[in-house]
C-alpha cells in the first residue's frame, strides 16, 4: 500500500491532495493550541501533502517556524512551491531525519501506516507536543454498510480504521500522554460532499446537540483531534 503515494496512485485519487479542506484543519489546530496556551516557536508536519494546512498555520503564526515533510513526489511538487518566510518543506521520512520541534502534527496519517505503533513511538521524542488529527470511521452506520470503509480504504488507502476509544489506546499504547482532545466533522461543516452525506447533514447536528457520542458512534462523519505529549 505505501507505494501508492509515491506510483501516482493517490495522486489520481486525490488529485486536489485535500486542499479544500486544509483551511478547516488548520483552524482546528489553532484551536487546540490555543486553548492549552502553546505559543511553538517551531512546528513540524509529518505527511504535509500540499501543504495548505501548514501554509495556513504560518500566515496566522508569522513568529513560528514550519517545516513539512512529505514522501510523495506528487505532493512535494505542490508543497514545495508554496515554501518561503517562515515556512519549508522536506522530501523525505521524517523518522530518517533527526530534527526536533515543539510542536509536531500527524493529521489525518497513521490510518494510512502499515506498522503505525512503530510510526507513533517514533514520533513521540521528536517533540514536547503532538497533535493528531484521527478519523473515527468505526460507527454503526460504517460498519453496517461495510462500503464506507472499503471506499477509505482503497480510494485514500485507509489501513486502520478507529473509534475514540481505539485511537487514544493507539497513542497512550506508545507512550503518550493525552492533554486534550474534541470531535470535529467535516461531514456537516464542509462543501463539496455526496449526496448520502449531504442527507444525512441535517441528522449528524441534530443528534450530535442532543446526545454526542451517540452520534458520533452511530452516525460517524466525525474525526478526533488530540493533543499529546
């Protein structure tokens, strides 16, 4: 599956890389930070893509300085244009390189790893702070269909697939510590969606407003962001 990212598969899949929805994440990552008073003076993201998440971040933090690392060459081609001021982009494994930073992000990655209990102790000691960005794509509804999550698996080469309980296991499995963590969800926040999830817009918010985790368990559209140490 690694070899995706790097034969022009996902490329093909994913042709925008997710750039319509960097913006979305970034601000949630803002908002993490934020709220727990960190303040990086150097922040790392590992499997970067194109970039505009850590192109957003630099604009709205011009004394923090970024670095992305990205193994794909298609999206390193897009990343790299976009380097300059207080923001650069690496080709290349993060864990082959020995930088460390305040702050380093996985969002929305070790879904996509192989071995990713290797990924995440690897990545622990690279930074005081991570935050991850994970999709929750084990719900009732997911799980029923079945087609939910061999579409994630083949179109975006999802490997794993979570719920929160698993995902925070995952991470206090190899050795962090969870500081915070909040739902987000792209299902019923952003555009450019199907058909099916466009009618099942109104159901998330109405669901997730009463009763959360059972939204979130039954329903799904929804992703976790947690910050670790």
């Amino acid at each position: 599956m690694a070899t995706i990212y790097t034969d022009g598969t996902y490329f093909r899949n994913n042709p925008a890389w997710h750039e319509d929805d960097s913006a979305w994440k970034a601000g949630h990552v803002l908002t993490l930070l934020r709220r727990n008073g960190i303040a990086p003076r150097s922040l790392c993201e590992v499997g970067c893509g194109a970039g505009e998440i850590l192109r957003t971040l630099a604009g709205e933090l011009p004394e923090t300085s970024f670095v992305g690392y990205e193994v794909s060459p298609m999206a390193f081609a897009i990343s790299d244009r976009k380097a300059g001021g207080n923001l650069a982009f690496k080709f290349g494994d993060f864990l082959e390189d020995s930088a460390e930073y305040d702050v380093v992000m996985a969002i929305d990655v070790f879904e996509h790893v192989e071995n990713y209990f290797s990924f995440l102790r690897g990545l622990r000691p690279r930074a005081r702070f991570k935050v991850f960005h994970i999709p929750l794509e084990l719900s009732v509804q997911n799980v029923l269909r079945a087609s939910p999550l061999m579409h994630a698996r083949r179109a975006v080469g999802h490997l794993h697939h979570f719920n929160r309980e698993t995902a925070l296991a995952a991470l206090e499995d190899t050795g962090y510590e969870i500081v915070d963590e909040f739902y987000t969800s792209g299902r019923t926040q952003l555009g450019g969606l199907g058909w099916r999830t466009q009618l099942l817009k109104w159901p998330r918010r109405i669901t997730y407003s009463l009763s959360p985790e059972t939204a979130v368990r039954v329903l799904g559209g929804y992703s976790l962001m947690v910050l670790a140490t």
